[in-house]
C-alpha cells in the first residue's frame, strides 16, 4: 500500500505537499523538546520562522493557480 505522499499527483502542487510536509516533519522532531506538553510549548522565534517559511512557500504554490483567496487579516500570525 503507498503512503499518503506516494499518492499525491505529480508536478507542482505533489512537490509542494511533499516538500512541506517533510520540512514540516523535520521541524516537529528537531523541536519536540520544546513542546512536551501543550501547555508549557515555548517554540523558539528562529523555529516560527521556519515554520511560516515552510508555510508561505507553500502558499505561494497554491496561490499561482488561484486556489488560495487572498486573506484579510491573518490567524494566529502564521501565514504570510
């Protein structure tokens, strides 16, 4: 059975998904000694960034072909 990424369509928008959930990924297990518990996450402001990179890259993608609307007022100050 193929794993959820082994499934996404090829080209631009597979590549994308991929790329971000594997920089994603790399984020959460670089930085899980940070967040043991949800109530006391302090994530490091170099690791926000990284994360709205991940994020605004990814929405650029998605913008290119007008899948994403423009956004008004941002939430919880990750997007772009």
């Amino acid at each position: 059975k193929k794993g959820n990424l082994e499934q996404l369509p090829k080209g631009k928008f597979g590549k994308a998904i991929s790329e971000a959930c594997s920089k994603l990924d790399t984020i959460q297990i670089n930085n899980s000694p940070h967040c043991v518990t949800a109530s006391t996450c302090n994530i490091p402001k170099e690791t926000q960034l990284e994360i709205s990179l991940v994020l605004k890259n990814l929405f650029g993608v998605f913008s290119d072909a007008g899948y994403v609307l423009p956004q008004e007022v941002t939430e919880q100050s990750i997007l772009p």
